[in-house]
C-alpha cells in the first residue's frame, strides 16, 4: 500500500457512526488489556473464531471510538515516511516553515536525491516537545497571573 494511503482519512457515514458505537459497546465487554479478542465470524463457517491480539483489538476500540463520534480516522504505520508537505500538514505549519525547521536542524530527515523525507515518529517527537514547551509556559503565565491575584 503506498504511503499517501495511510494519509487519506476515512470520514464515517451516519450509519457507520451508529455501527461504530453499538460494535464498540459490544466489544468493551470481553476487552482485556492483556489477552487476545476471540471473535466468532458469520462469514468464515471454516473458521469460525477469530484471534485478535489485545494490543490490535485496543486499537480498533479506539478506532471504532472516534467513528462513534463522527469523526475522520487515518492509520500512519510508525515507520512511515512523510514528504515535506505532508510532515507540515501534521504540524498545521506551511511547507517553507517545515523546511526551516529542518535545515535548523531541529526534526531529523533524510535526502532521497532532492527530496527530504521526515520519519513520522521524528515529527510526533518533534510535536510532543513543541506540546510540552507550551504547556510548560502556560502553567508559567498562569502561576505568575495568580501571584498577581488576576
């Protein structure tokens, strides 16, 4: 599957944000976070059970969580690998802001010939300390507003 099909968000229909919801209420029941989702499959009269690992079927919980909202759901497998534009659609920063961002060194890439290709785990990192820097400045301004008495 090219990597550009890993980025296409799937929007649920009404119906499947219905499905979505009464699936996840159904599945929450037998969850474990440590054994595997034996599912009995209509379809499948040769084998009739399925085995999904616990760490597979947390997953599909939480993709079936966001549908039961309504809301769009994409799979990003960890070792992808983002082209500039796609990297900076996931910062919500434009292209040039991306590339200076990497020619100061601050997300790692690689060149494949002119390209620059940006692993998706570098960009996450790369946002959980922009979070963390915010966050971290929030709680600063709000100490000192209290201090005030504001």
């Amino acid at each position: 599957m090219p990597a550009n099909a890993y980025l296409a968000p799937v929007i649920p229909s009404e119906a499947e944000t219905t499905l979505a919801k009464e699936t996840k209420q159904i599945l929450a029941q037998g969850l474990s976070l440590t054994l595997p989702l034996d599912l009995r499959a209509m379809n499948y009269a040769k084998q009739p059970t399925i085995r999904i690992p616990a760490s597979a079927a947390r997953l599909l919980m939480q993709i079936l969580d966001e549908m039961s909202r309504g809301n769009a759901v994409k799979m990003i497998p960890v070792h992808a690998e983002l082209t500039t534009q796609e990297a900076a659609d996931m910062l919500n920063i434009s292209r040039p802001s991306l590339i200076q961002l990497l020619n100061e060194g601050k997300i790692e890439f690689r060149k494949v010939g002119t390209h620059r290709r940006i692993r998706l785990e570098n960009v996450a990192s790369y946002k959980r300390r922009l979070d963390a820097d915010r966050k971290a400045a929030l709680d600063e301004l709000s100490a000192y507003d209290q201090e005030l008495g504001l």
